[in-house]
C-alpha cells in the first residue's frame, strides 16, 4: 500500500484539483455557454454490441460508471484500514469509529427535522452525513507540517468509516427496485471472486473481467452500480492491493472525482434568490453539514473520553480535535452523490447542491480557520492525551 504520507500527499492534491473543477463547473453553468454544459451533461453515450447494449447520459456514465472506480478504491482502502491500517486494531479505531457514528446520526437528525413536514424532500435526509476526504485534506494541506500527523490519520479513518456507512445507507435506503435475476447472477461472480482470492490467484485480469461483469449485473439489478465497486475491492488479495491502488490512485483523484465535480456542481443561479437558501432542503443540508457535523464527531469523541476512557491521537490537543470535527463538515462528493440517488427533479437537486455547496464552504472556512489557531497557539509544546 502507498505509505502514509504519499497518500496525504496525493489526497491532498487531488483536492485542490477537484476544488478548481467545481468552480469550472459552477462558473461554466452561470456562462454565455451554459447551454453547451448542459448538452453536454444530457449527451447520449452508448456501447452496442450483439450481447449487450447500454445508454448513458454522460453524467449517467461519470456517476454510475466511472464513480464505481472511485467506490472501488475505498473498498480497498477500508479492506487495507481494517487488516493492517489505522482501523486494523480496537484501540486505533475506537475514537474515529465513535466520532464517525456521531457524525452521521447527528446531521442526518438536524436535516430530517428540517423537512420531515416535506414528502417531497424528506427522501435527502442522509445528504450530510457524509465527509469528503479529499476536500477535507486539501484543507489540512494548507496548513502545512504544522497539523499533527496523527491528525491527518484520524480524520482519514473518521472518514473510511464515514464512507462505510454512506454506502450501508445507498445500499438500504436508495435502492427502490430489485431485479432479482439481476442481482443473484451478479453474486454468483462475487462468489467466484472470492473462490478465487481462496485459491491464491493474484493475476489482475480475472478479476478485472469478472469484476466488469458484476457491475453490469448489479447496474441491471436496480441496485446502485457503485457499490459493485466496493464489493469487488474486498475479494482482491491482499498481495495485489499495492500494484492495484498504486495504479488507480491518480486516475481517481486527478480524473474521475474532478469530473464528478464538473459535472454535478453546476448550479444556474438564474432565477434564485435569497429566499431558496432558507428553503427546508438547502437549509437541512447545509445546517447538518456545518452545524450537525462539528456537534456530532467533537461530541462523541468529547463523550468517548470521558465515559470509555479512550485517549486522544497524540499530539492532538481538543482545539484541533474540534477543528478536525468542522472539517468533517465538508460533504462534497459523497453528499452530492447521495443526493443524485435521492432525487430526480431538477428543482430538488438544485437545493441539494445549494445546500452542500453552502455547508462545506462554511465547514471548509471555519475549520481551516479553527486548525489555525488551534495549530499556532500549541507551537511545540506537546499536549496531555487524557
């Protein structure tokens, strides 16, 4: 696997990458050319052969093809984080795992009471609480050596575990119709991924050519095409993790997630006004990432000292904890995603984006501001883990 700091490193710049092709997107869909953005977003791509034929709009193709090799690579960052890494024993992953429930239940909570007296909205309830850690890194970077690295670690972890639960909730909330055939034919080749991974096979291809004809099954199932990715990754051996990660890691974070900004932050502020950001949706979205967030992740972890004793990483004094706790804030990428699955109206996933734009921006600010201070006024001196 990549060592750690090569994949700060790279987390890191792939976080600013995909901060600029937001902005292209956002500035592309309020230009003179907004119409070709749109064309472009609506383009019909297909495969065509005499066994399979598939048609995609390209936004169809970047969330549910090319975000499958995103998921995929979480998958074996989870598998990586619970064998070896940092979730790999109770001690390392009990806080990020307490703080990780904590900040999902909580912005979950904040956004349901928001627009629980909405049905039309009421399906965007688990919007916040997810955390990008790509965002939230590039934050972190650009504080420099002065942010512990332990730091760097736990917000990671809080982050996997974060991811985790997202794909539990795809899984059982956002997936309306079954196609059973479908799904049984595609956990017959999981079956045989794994039959594999038993019988010592580290060759990549086999698994590349099964691990194609799954998502094709799991995208005809009805379930979401995405988590194929994440269940394949957990059949690779772990002999062929590094070779594997080390060669999808750039592709996902210079290419595919900065396309999944492109094409999924664009949101025409013609016509908006002031009164659509305290509508119960964007405001739902955006109080659970800024507010529910911080509450949810420093409350748990403030809680899982004090009742269960568990340390603090070291090095990390509470300032930075709760600075950490904002950063969580930032949902960009899984919130965005969760929304596409919540929603198909254009109204509804326009106050989606509104909501996850303003929530992460005020999150990303405020925590990097917060980790500042926190960071300046600790200097050198080493703080107390109790």
């Amino acid at each position: 696997m990549v060592t750690v700091q090569r994949f700060f490193k790279q987390e890191t710049a792939g976080g600013y990458v995909l901060i600029a092709a937001s902005l292209l997107g956002l500035i592309w869909a309020n230009s003179p050319i907004a119409g070709v953005y749109h064309d472009l977003l609506h383009a019909k791509i297909g495969i065509v052969s005499e066994v399979y034929t598939i048609k995609l709009t390209t936004h169809e193709w970047v969330n549910d093809a090319l975000m499958t090799v995103f998921f995929f690579l979480i998958g074996l960052e989870m598998k990586y984080a619970v064998l070896r890494g940092q979730l790999s024993s109770v001690a390392k992953a009990a806080l990020p795992a307490i703080a990780a429930v904590g900040g999902m239940i909580v912005p979950a909570a904040i956004c349901f009471a928001l627009v629980s007296h909405e049905p039309a909205r009421v399906q965007g309830w688990a919007i916040p609480a997810a955390t990008d850690i790509a965002f939230a890194l590039a934050a972190l970077g650009m504080l420099g050596p002065s942010v512990p690295q332990s730091l760097k670690v736990f917000l990671t972890a809080l982050a996997v575990i974060d991811d985790l639960g997202a794909i539990v909730i795809i899984a059982v909330f956002y997936t309306p119709n079954i196609v059973w055939a479908a799904l049984i034919a595609a956990l017959v080749g999981i079956a045989l991924l794994v039959l594999m991974n038993r019988l010592g096979v580290v060759a990549t291809a086999p698994y590349v050519v099964l691990g194609l004809l799954v998502w094709v099954c799991v995208f005809e199932s009805g379930v979401h095409a995405t988590l194929a990715g994440v269940t394949v990754a957990f059949t690779i051996p772990m002999a062929s993790l590094p070779k594997i990660e080390h060669a999808l890691s750039p592709w996902v974070a210079f290419l595919i997630v900065p396309l999944f900004g492109l094409f999924n932050a664009g949101i025409s502020f013609a016509g908006l006004t002031p009164a659509v950001l305290l509508a119960p949706l964007p405001l739902g979205i955006a109080a659970g990432l800024f507010v529910g967030k911080q509450v949810g992740i420093f409350g748990f972890s403030w809680i899982a000292t004090r009742v269960a004793k568990i340390q603090r990483p070291d090095g990390v004094t509470w300032p930075m904890l709760y600075g950490a706790a904002v950063l969580g804030g930032i949902g960009f990428t899984m919130s965005l995603f969760i929304g596409t699955l919540a929603f198909t109206s254009e109204d509804a996933l326009t106050e989606t984006k509104i909501g996850v734009l303003l929530g992460s921006f005020l999150s990303a600010i405020a925590g990097y501001f917060v980790l500042r201070a926190a960071t300046r006024s600790t200097g050198n001196r080493k703080p107390s883990t109790g």
